[in-house]
C-alpha cells in the first residue's frame, strides 16, 4: 500500500482531531484518550468497510501516540531518577519509530519523529559509549502473526512481514531459533544488559540533573565530546599498589594506570526553543566510574 502522507490522514474528517492533538506535541495534550476511539474506528473500517488504507491510517495514528506518550514517560522517569525505566521505553521508541517509518512519512515534521529520534539517541549516547551485542539466529520454527500460518522461505503464507493487514502489523512469531554468532555492535538491539545497567545505574545523579534542566521533554538539546588534560582529583597522591579509585577493585597499577589522567566529559548544549541557539553548556566526567558527574551549568551569551 506504500507510505501514508500527513495529508491522507486529514481526508477523513473523523480523524482530524487525533491528527490535529499529535501535530500539537509540543504543547503536551492528552493523547492516549485518543486511543479508544481509534480502535472502535480501525475496527469499524476494517470489518463494516473493508477499507484497508484508513485502517493503516488508524494504526500509524494509534503508534504516534504510543511514541510521544512513552517519550514523555521517559522523560518523567529520567528526572524521578528511575534511569532503567527510562531507558527501558527509550528502547521501546526506536522500534516503533522505526516501524512507522515504514508506512508513514514525516518528512515535514509535523509528527515530530525526527526530533524524538535524535533525543533517544542522545540519550543512549550519554551511556558512553552503548556498546552491546548483536545475535545471529537460525530460525526453525516461526509462525505469521496474521494468518497464524508456519511460516519459512519454502512455505510463504502470502503476507509480507511489516505490512499492515486490518490494521495490525504482520511479524513472524518465532517458537524455535539458534544462535549461531555473536557480533560487537555500537547501537546494540538491546539497552538493557548489564554493562548498560551498570553505567545507567553510575550515571543516575547527572540523568537527573540533565533531564530536570529542560523545559519540556521536546527540548532539543545534543552532547560535545570533550577531553581535559589534567587529572581527576580522585586519582592524585594513589599508589601504585592502592586499590583504584575506580572501585573496580584492582590495584591502580593494574587498572587506571593513565586512562583517568585525561578528564573527558559531555558539553551538553540545550537549545532554546525560539532563539535556537545553545543556551547552556553542562560538563561532566564520563568514564564507567562512579565519579560521573555534572560538573556544571554555564550560561552563554
């Protein structure tokens, strides 16, 4: 059926009002109460009407609403300093974004996808950096969501995966798989393993700080990798043979021996809305130890 426009949404009037509710992100509306009408709608089209396009517009709809809803979610766990949660539905709204992207373009804008995206993602970059996993898997056994057919590449069942049919996503529910390999990657498919949590966990206090700091939760705002040369207070007048300053547990000549006498931090710029210019500058010491931190807030002319 190809991509939804903004505009096709509009053709039907008893749409209008959620469109017009989403387009308003910025200002924070009550989206979710949208949600009920839009399924007793996506439900009428498709059975009453058997119009699939306006089924596939409900659905774009309904996961519009599940992003912006969960970013501001997020964005409330972040400043409450429930960092795991936050990050959990950070998760949660690259993939949907990423779904949407397929059947709907938001080229404009007006959707706001875009702007969430690049917030995720610099958020994700904060964890410093997000390193994970990434599986390669046989799979041996998958049914479609759709027709609840076994499905393979011998036995196509005629739905192709992330279409829309009657207002539902078509995905292959897998009930048997093999794991084959394991690949390093730098945007792991999930946030929450225990590396990750350990530095959401270390970094909860700047979270915090960061999050309290923006206006809203579309406030843009990007991190500026930066490298100070001189050394953490922590790591002057340590021994050699004294435990590091890191926690880790090991001896300083056995852990830090030079990695800490560079001090890298974020430069987080937040942008003002209507002056679009940085308006702050946060510093902080990343580094996976427990001394990460904002260090400060300076204003700039």
């Amino acid at each position: 059926m190809g991509q939804i426009e903004p505009s096709d949404a509009e053709r039907y009037p008893h749409l209008l009002l959620a469109v017009k509710e989403i387009a308003r992100f910025r200002e924070l509306p009550d989206l979710p109460r949208h949600l009920d009408n839009l399924a007793e709608r996506k439900e009428h089209a498709v059975k009453t009407q058997g119009d699939e396009p306006q089924a596939k517009t409900i659905w774009c709809l309904e996961r519009l609403v599940s992003v912006h809803t969960e970013f501001v979610s997020a964005h409330n766990s972040m400043r409450s300093g429930d960092v795991v949660d936050a990050f959990d539905k950070i998760e949660r709204i690259l993939t949907d974004i990423h779904l949407i992207r397929g059947h709907l373009n938001d080229a404009s804008g007006k959707f706001g996808l875009d702007l969430i995206q690049n917030i995720a993602w610099n958020w994700v970059t904060l964890l410093d950096p997000p390193y994970g996993i990434s599986h390669g898997s046989i799979i041996k056994r998958a049914y479609c969501s759709i027709c609840q057919t076994k499905v393979g590449i011998r036995w196509p069942c005629g739905h192709i995966k992330g279409e829309i049919y009657g207002g539902q996503l078509c995905f292959r529910v897998i009930k048997e798989a093999e794991v084959i390999e394991i690949s390093p990657t730098d945007r792991p498919g999930s946030l929450l393993l225990i590396n990750h949590r350990r530095r959401m966990l270390i970094r909860a206090g700047m979270f915090m700080e960061l999050a309290d700091k923006l206006l809203s939760p579309y406030t843009f705002w990007f991190p500026e990798s930066i490298t100070d040369l001189k050394q953490h207070p922590k790591y002057r007048d340590v021994g050699r043979n004294a435990k590091c300053p890191c926690d880790s547990g090991k001896k300083r000549k056995r852990c830090c021996t030079d990695g800490n006498l560079k001090i890298k931090h974020w430069d987080i710029y937040i942008i003002n809305d209507h002056t679009k210019r940085p308006i702050h500058a946060i510093k902080r010491q990343p580094q996976d130890a427990p001394h990460a931190e904002i260090r400060s807030a300076l204003p700039t002319s």
